[in-house]
C-alpha cells in the first residue's frame, strides 16, 4: 500500500487543487482539528538528537530495548 500525505485548506465549497491533483484511487480524509507545535525546548531536544545521531552517537536497537525492558522490571 502506497501513502501520500497531503494537507488541504477546504472552504466547503470549491475542490481544492490539491486533491484535483491526486491520481484516481481510494483515499481517507482525516479532520485535522489543532497542529501540534513543538516549543522551542522540544524542538532543541529533537535538533539535539539529529544531531547526535548524524555524529554516529547512536546505540544499537538491542541495546536500547534491553534497558527499556529492565526499567520497567524493577
């Protein structure tokens, strides 16, 4: 199955081009009712992350999964 993501402003009336555009098929629409916005401290958490992880300090998945399971032990 193939996704596309697309984000269309509707006034109710007239078809947004966005959607004239699509290729013919099956598709569902989602009510998007409020954006989350990251704040600036999120975002600067997530840029920090990035960035680690483009400078290779990464764990292995294994790894991170044996300690998340060893939290939630205790």
């Amino acid at each position: 199955m193939q996704t596309i993501g697309i984000e269309i402003d509707w006034d109710g009336e007239h078809l947004p081009k966005e959607l004239a555009e699509l290729p013919p098929g099956r598709y569902q629409l989602f009510f998007v009712d409020d954006v989350y916005e990251l704040s600036e401290e999120e975002d600067a958490a997530v840029q920090e992350g990035i960035d680690e992880a483009d400078a290779g300090n990464v764990l292995p998945v294994e790894d991170v999964i044996r300690e998340i399971r060893a939290r939630y032990r205790a």
